[in-house]
C-alpha cells in the first residue's frame, strides 16, 4: 500500500491489515502507550474544508506514535491558484515523510499521488471519504467481531462520499450494503454493489448497523431547504430504529445536527455507537498511518 486514495485500489487483506495494526495500536495505547515508530517523521496536513475528527485523529496520531504534524490551510496554500497541486506535492513531498489532504475535488487528490514520493492520504473529497470507512468498520468489528462477512449496513439518507466508500469496504469484506434515500439523491458512480431500498423501514429490516449523515453536505448550503423537505421521511429516530433487528448499532459520522436527520433520543440511546465510532477515527488512523509511514 503506497497510497490511500480510494479504497477500490486496496485488496481485502491490505485492508484487513490496516484494522487490525488499529486495534493492536489501540490496545498498546490503552496498556501504557505506543512504541515511537514514526519518530522522526512529519506528516504534512492540507485542509480546503474544515474538519474536527480528521485533523484530531491524525495529528494526534502523529504525536502518540512518536512523530510531527504541520497543518496547512488554503489560505497559506492556494492549491489551484497560488500554487498549482503539482507544484505544491513536490515541494511539500520533498520535506515531509506523509501527506493528507482534506478537500472539495477528488481530481486534486489523485494527481497528488502522481507527483508524490511519499504517501498521499484522502482524508476526504467530493467522491469518497475511506479514512471514515475504516473507523466504521472498526466500530463494526468491536461490536460483531474481526470477521463482518454477511453483515448488513444500512445508510439511511443522501448518497454521498461517505456511503460511497463505505459501499466499497462491504464489498471488499463480504458484508451488505442497502442505501435508502430518495429518488432524486441516489449513490451515483458507485463502484460497488448497492442495494437500493426506497422504504427507509425496508432498508434496516435486516440490518446490523443503521446508518444515518447529514442531508446537507459542506458545499451544498444553497440546496438546505429543499433537502431538508426532501429528506424529512429519511430521519434515523426511535420507529425506525424499532424496525431493526434488536442488536443493530446505530453509527453517524459526525457532525450530527440533532433533531434533522437523528434525534437525541437515538444518538443517546443504548443503541448508539456514535461516539465509540469518533474515537475509533485516531485508532484507525493510527493503523493506516503505521502501514503507510512506519513499514508496519
């Protein structure tokens, strides 16, 4: 693994590898701490969009496993104006020993990788989201064990980056993808199989894990109320849930704007793995980063 761009590039064990270095660097952290294994190395963080657990989760990871981080926004970079996203991967290739990048178009990423000497991270595009994939595995993993073959997800709302990769990662591990939303906001330009359930009900009559995100992405703010009229059906609350096997886990990537496409009483509830799934952004970062800069 050279890269991680997008997660139809990776084979079931490539994938498997990177979870499982997560949990045994999440097990050595929990007994005492981590070995310094990228000491000495920096990863260079680039952000178009704003972001909490991404840039948490990597440069915390950075720092418990021995190594820097240096964070770089667009106003500092430029990409695409100042500076073009060649130019910028060699220059900031030549300095540092990993990169991430957070940002609008994935064209952007995919060219860094072409210029790039170290490893480029999708830390999230327009097209996918894999570093969130690999954390909601984990959750899955926590819950139902290493080996999810047969599991269902179900991801209730828009078709977006986030269920595009996490369509990918089910087909790569054996497991169910279902996708319920509206007619108009399907998962387009998807990859892998999708099981598309128009009923919301239907979609998690067989689930392990319900899905809800947001019905209004960083982008489309001028699209908010038509969505929000839209997608009103596709709320993940307390009859919907019901609707599920007992043992479904509720999973959100986060930032959850309560009471639109979750309510408070299921993110709270027994049921939710919300915050467990947050967490799990350092501990799977940690892994991917262990494999890319550290030869694990």
């Amino acid at each position: 693994m050279k890269h991680l761009i997008n997660l139809t590039d990776h084979t079931t064990d490539e994938i498997q590898h990177v979870l499982a270095v997560g949990h045994r660097l999440r097990a050595e952290r929990d007994a005492g701490g981590n070995e310094p294994i990228l000491a000495g190395k920096t990863l260079g963080m680039f952000f178009e969009k704003p972001s909490l657990r991404t840039r948490v989760s990597f440069e915390q990871g950075m720092y418990e496993l021995g190594g820097n981080a240096i964070v770089l926004g667009q106003d500092e970079v430029g990409l695409g104006q100042r500076e073009s996203v060649a130019d910028f991967t060699r220059v900031i290739a030549g300095m540092v020993q990993g990169i991430m990048a957070r940002v609008y178009h994935h064209a952007a990423l995919e060219e860094m990788a072409r210029f790039s000497g170290v490893p480029v991270i999708n830390a999230l595009s327009d097209h996918s989201h894999p570093c969130q994939a690999l954390a909601d595995i984990m959750t899955m993993q926590d819950e139902f064990g290493d080996d999810l073959a047969g599991r269902t997800i179900a991801f209730i709302g828009d078709g977006n980056n986030v269920a595009r990769s996490l369509a990918v990662i089910c087909e790569k591990l054996g497991m169910t993808f279902v996708h319920s939303g509206p007619a108009d906001y399907p998962l387009t330009d998807c990859p892998a199989p999708v099981q598309a359930v128009a009923d919301p009900r239907e979609a998690v009559k067989r689930a392990d894990a319900v899905y809800a995100d947001t019905f209004v992405s960083m982008g489309q703010e001028g699209e908010k109320a038509a969505r929000l009229k839209v997608f009103e059906a596709y709320q993940v609350n307390e009859a919907l849930v019901a609707a599920a096997p007992g043992h479904a886990i509720v999973l959100h990537c986060l930032p959850a704007y309560r009471g639109v496409e979750i309510t408070d009483a299921v993110m709270d509830g027994p049921q939710s793995r919300v915050f467990a799934q947050a967490h799990n952004r350092l501990h799977a970062q940690k892994g991917l980063l262990a494999v890319l800069m550290g030869n694990m």
